[in-house]
C-alpha cells in the first residue's frame, strides 16, 4: 500500500527503481540523464526532480500569500 504522504516526501525519488525514475523523467521533459554506458544517472534525474519540486512549492506558498493578504484587507474593512 503506497503511504499518502509520499507526495510530500523527498524520499519518494530515491526509493524509486531506474525504471520508475526514467517514467518520471519522461513525464516532466527532463533530458541529458544517460551515460556513456547506456545507463542512467539517477542523481541527475533526482536533482531535476527536487528543483521542480521545490518550484512548485514556491507557487503555493505564492498563491497562500497572497490569499492571506487579501483575507486581512477584507477583516480590515468589516
């Protein structure tokens, strides 16, 4: 059973499989993870991974700001 917090957890990407890694690479357009062997570099896709994560995060926090402003102005006027 997959744990519902996962989503929040920078852990998630190490315990994924190559193969699990190389989906997520796919999916977010993330190239240049591959060796001279044919292998992938895991880490490489790992530090893509958590810069758009933590991009992300930044969005929210972002939106929350802006909400909470908004929130205070209105309690302001009332």
């Amino acid at each position: 059973m997959k744990n519902p917090l996962d989503f929040a957890s920078v852990n998630k990407y190490y315990r994924m499989n190559d193969g699990q890694l190389e989906e997520e690479a796919h999916r977010w357009n993330i190239r240049s993870y591959g060796n001279s062997n044919g292998t992938i570099e895991r880490q490489i896709i790992i530090d893509a991974l958590l810069k758009k994560d933590s991009a992300n995060n930044s969005r929210y926090a972002i939106i929350i700001s802006v909400i909470a402003i908004f929130i205070s102005i209105v309690s302001l006027i009332f």
